[in-house]
C-alpha cells in the first residue's frame, strides 16, 4: 500500500477574480471548473490546484467538510530546468514581479513569485528533491 502522488492542492485567495487572471492568463493554466467566488480548479498537469475563497470554505455544505487557512500558502510547480530563464522572462513580460532565485546545493534552481493573494509560488523540477528531472 503506497501513497502514488498528490492529486489536488489548495490555496486560498479573498479575490478569485484577480487569482483566476494569474492562473489563466499568466500561468497558462487549464481552467477545469469554477465560479469565481468560491472556488477554481485548475489542471496542473497530473494533478489538480485549487483556489479556494477561504471566508465561503469555512462555512458548512453538503458537499466537503469546512476547511481554510490564513496567511500564504506554498506551491511549488514542477517545470524543466532548461525552461526557467524562459519562464523568468514570462514573467517579467507579465509585471510579475521575481521575489527570488535560489540555487540549492544540489544545483536545482528554483525561482520564486507572489500570486496575487500573496501565496509563494516556486517554479523548480524535481531534481530538487530527487537528483532528477
């Protein structure tokens, strides 16, 4: 019995609408479901993000169980190492500001953003953790 991967993740952001503009337009990501004041699931390649507005998660459906957080999140999104200096570039195409690039002792690279809602997004490969791509 083993645990295969992670099939969704979840970051909380009080304005979906500037969220879905970062996630859409800037990331590229594929919209999969939403309405843009509770909720957007995104195709994050085998995976699902999701963007919760964290004051309607806290409050009771009949669906899933309450659930929420404050303050930044974390997501690290899993790009080749070849493509970051193109997506940097992207990026600063886009005004988004770069927080940080680290090289990590291994030599993995990650670089480092804010979406709108302040959450740290990293993109980086999993050499970081695993030695490869």
């Amino acid at each position: 019995m083993n645990i295969r991967g992670v099939v969704e993740t979840a970051l909380y952001a009080d304005d979906l609408k500037a969220a879905a503009m970062f996630y859409s337009d800037v990331l590229g990501l594929e919209l999969l479901h939403g309405d843009a004041e509770r909720d957007l699931f995104y195709r994050c390649g085998d995976a699902v993000l999701i963007l919760f507005n964290p004051a309607l998660t806290q409050q009771p459906t009949s669906k899933a169980p309450t659930h929420g957080a404050t303050g930044p999140g974390h997501v690290a999104f899993n790009v080749p190492q070849h493509d970051l200096d193109s997506w940097t570039q992207h990026l600063r195409s886009h005004n988004v500001p770069i927080e940080t690039q680290v090289t990590w002792p291994n030599g993995t690279r990650s670089v480092y953003v804010r979406d709108p809602a302040g959450n740290s997004i990293e993109f980086t490969s999993p050499s970081l953790w695993f030695g490869r791509e």
